[in-house]
C-alpha cells in the first residue's frame, strides 16, 4: 500500500532548507558554468610545474649558478656588502619587438609579462586572494568554508565576511596560525614553497629577463591559465547566485510543501519532507512550480543538437 505524503505549511526555515538544498544540487551538477571551471583548473595543475621547469632554465641560464654561489661566499665574508642574492617566486620576462607609433616612428615594445607564481598571486593587476580561492574551491566547500566571499560580498563587508575571510586565509596558509598542526591543509602542498635563487634585490621588478618569442608565447599561456581560473570561478558563482536568487524569492509566494515538491519534481531535484529542518512577495502564478522551474532551467542544455538550437533562436527572432 502507498503511503500518502501529508502537506504541511511552509515557513522561513523550511524555504531557508529548501533553498539550501536547492543550492547544494546546481553547486554540485555538471553545468556548463562547473565544466569550465573544472577544465581550467586541469589546464593550469598541468602547465604549472612544465612552466616553473622553465622558468627556472631562464633564470639559471641569465644568472649562472656558479654566479650564485661566488655571491653567497661574498655575502658570507662581507655581508650585504658582498652583493644581493633573493629567493623569489615572481618574476618579470620581456620580449623587445620593434614597432612603430601613430606618426609612423619606430619604437620599441619591452612586451612585457609578469608571472607571479606564488598561491597569493597578482593575476589582474589588483592585490587580493581571488587566484587561492578559485584554485581551492573544493577543498574550502568540503570543509565548510566559503570560496566565494569576495563576490558574495564585494564592496558590502561586514562582520561575516571579516570572520568567513580570517577562517578562509587561515585554512588555505595566507594567514597561518603557527600553533596549527594540521597536516592536511593545503599548506603543505610544496609547490608554493617553490623558489629560485636570484641576483638583485627583493624587488621583483627591479630586474627582468629577456625571452624568444617562442618561450614568451608559453609563458603568456600560464599567466592566461590563471586568470582563466579565476574567471571561471567568477562565473560559477553568477551562475549559482542568479538560481538561488530566483528560487528565493519564488518559494516566498509559496506556503505549501506540496507546491515546493511540484517545483522540485518539475526540475528533477529528489525532495522528501525528512529534508526539511524545524518582504515582499510576488504573486503566486509568476512562481508556479511551472513557471519557476521554466525559470531555473538552462535553457542552453535542452538542445539536443546544434541545429535546434539555431532553429529556437530564429523562431525567437521572427516573434
């Protein structure tokens, strides 16, 4: 004999439940939004230690190692009167070319790039954690925390986003806490500890090192592959953000767990009361489970072919 599920009444738990399950099903679904970020993230642990191998014949090969060591014994009998030797992880390439202005004069372009290869990494000319929050998305979502504070919050901080950032940092090694023992914090991982001797100050810009075409072409490449992940990043919470907000205010018209479980249903979700912990609204008919699942659809995945998609498009256009 079927059991027949009994309704009940919705309230400002059960939607925060339903939202958060909702949530926890889009975050965790292969769109197309988690496809590129996944790829870029495999794109850039590939090319990481290939590029580190060649900056470091750049380097060495500029900056001999027999160089090196002549300075550390300088520095060892005369101290910083004996030269400047740093342990650096950023690093400055140029690739001169010969062009010429708007008036026709020739000029010569440093074709310059930056590559910052520590978890802290400048990757769009602003100093922030965008790059070590992208790269550890999984593991702060595993353990509880949040990846998506800075477009979560952006110019709004608060007391929530200060603690979520001190506990994300702290987690990840930007802000360690030295009584901490946990061995399987990201910290550990040994490639951003990754340094190479080289002569001059600790002022990364003060010196660069100047590459084929060839060989800037492929750095070029790695400083794309991580902004590539920061952006993917970027773009798998706008996605998520805009559905959650969508469903938010769509289960506010709802008072009914029967109506969520239509909703959820439409959009192939599994929903049972058990999943559920004990403003203005808009009318009901605009967020039907109907409606509001039409809504929460990628539209963009139903298309079996490409030659549906094109024909959905024109239809739209001729309306």
């Amino acid at each position: 004999m079927q059991t027949q599920t009994k309704d009940f009444r919705l309230n400002a738990n059960k939607r925060k439940s339903l939202v958060s399950h909702y949530e926890d099903y889009i975050r965790n679904k292969k769109s197309k939004v988690r496809i590129a970020y996944d790829k870029a993230r495999e794109n850039f642990v590939e090319l990481q230690p290939k590029i580190w191998e060649l900056i470091t014949q750049v380097v060495r090969k500029q900056q001999p190692q027999q160089d090196v060591d002549t300075i550390n014994s300088m520095r060892a009998k005369y101290g910083d009167n004996g030269g400047h030797i740093h342990d650096d992880s950023c690093f400055y390439f140029t690739c001169p070319t010969d062009e010429k202005d708007s008036e026709g004069n020739k000029i010569t372009n440093s074709n310059e790039i930056h590559l910052d290869m520590k978890l802290d990494a400048n990757v769009s000319n602003s100093y922030n954690n965008d790059f070590a929050y992208a790269y550890y998305y999984d593991d702060l979502k595993q353990h509880g925390l949040d990846p998506d504070l800075e477009y979560k919050w952006k110019d709004k901080k608060n007391p929530t986003y200060y603690n979520t950032e001190s506990q994300v940092k702290e987690f990840i090694g930007l802000s360690r806490n030295h009584n901490d023992d946990d061995k399987s914090k990201p910290i550990n991982d040994p490639f951003w500890k990754h340094t190479i001797p080289v002569i001059g100050t600790s002022y990364c810009h003060s010196r660069q090192f100047q590459v084929d075409d060839i060989t800037h072409s492929t750095l070029n490449q790695f400083r794309i592959a991580q902004q590539e992940l920061v952006r993917t990043h970027e773009a798998m919470f706008d996605y998520i953000n805009d559905k959650v907000t969508k469903i938010e205010q769509g289960l506010k018209a709802y008072t009914k767990y029967s109506q969520a479980k239509e909703l959820f249903d439409r959009l192939n979700i599994p929903l049972n009361e058990s999943m559920l912990d004990d403003q203005s609204t808009m009318a009901l008919s605009v967020f039907s489970p109907e409606n509001l699942a039409d809504m929460l659809t990628d539209k963009e995945e139903e298309f079996e072919s490409r030659e549906a998609k094109i024909a959905h498009f024109k239809a739209l256009q001729l309306n």
